[in-house]
C-alpha cells in the first residue's frame, strides 16, 4: 500500500541522477508537523522507508527507534530564523553521537520556510542519504550498489 498524503512523498527521482524509488531505496520528505506523522509512518512500516528527510520541525529522535523501523539515515533541515533550529540541532547531535548517519542543513536566512538556496540543500542531503545508505546485501537489485 502506499501512503498518500500531501505532506508525505516518495523522492522517486532527484533530477536524474538517483532513482529513490525502488523498495530498499525509498525515501520520505516531510516537512513542518508532517514531520512527526511520517517518524511514525517510518516506524510503523519497518524497512519501508530507509531515508527520511525531515524539514522544519523539532521532534525527538531516538536512534534505537530509527533503527527498529529500519532507518538508515536522516537528513534534517531547519530555517536559521526558526523556532525549530535549536531542537533539530539536538536531534542531529544527539543521533551523531550514537553512531547514526544524521546531518542538519541550516536555511540561511529563513524563518518556517525555504531559503533560496533549497534546491542545492535538498541535493546536498539527498547526496548525503545515498552515501549513508551504502549497498545492502540482501537486495542484489539495489541500484545504489
């Protein structure tokens, strides 16, 4: 089944370079309060949804719970003027220092909303997802081999 929501997309192509479609590559965007639906998402749906790009919203994340859902990374970005940027910053720190591909992106300049500059952002995160997310060996068809 796949999730629909208007918050919550698959990636299924990132300008022709990946495709994040394939099940061991799926990958979720969320943003704002959409945020906390799709940690439960991951977390209900384990090894569905690998990569989590989550955007604007400080929500506890736990490196365990990520890793029973399956997650193998998460890229965060938070506005430099938002209300959000102090707990994702936390976030990313605290899951940096158990060992968990984490990474916070920082919108110059914003406030709850994209800088000018998301689109080279979102493609650092993304470039970081794919990296972090490495071959799995129990997927031979995966393409980010």
């Amino acid at each position: 089944p796949t999730v629909k929501s208007g918050l919550v997309v698959t990636i299924t192509k990132t300008r022709g370079r990946f495709s994040l479609a394939t099940p061991a590559t799926r990958a979720s965007r969320a943003a704002s309060r959409a945020v906390i639906v799709a940690v439960r998402i991951a977390a209900s749906h384990p090894d569905r949804w690998p990569l989590l790009v989550l955007v604007e919203a400080d929500v506890t994340l736990q490196a365990a719970a990520l890793r029973a859902a399956g997650v193998r990374a998460v890229a965060l970005l938070a506005g430099e003027r938002s209300g959000q940027l102090g707990g994702m910053r936390a976030s990313a720190s605290a899951l940096e220092r158990a060992g968990f591909p984490a990474r916070l992106w920082v919108m110059p300049d914003a406030g709850h909303h994209y800088s000018t500059n998301i689109d080279a952002l979102m493609a650092a995160a993304l470039d970081f997802l794919i990296a972090a997310h490495g071959p799995r060996a129990t997927d031979p068809g995966d393409p980010l081999k």
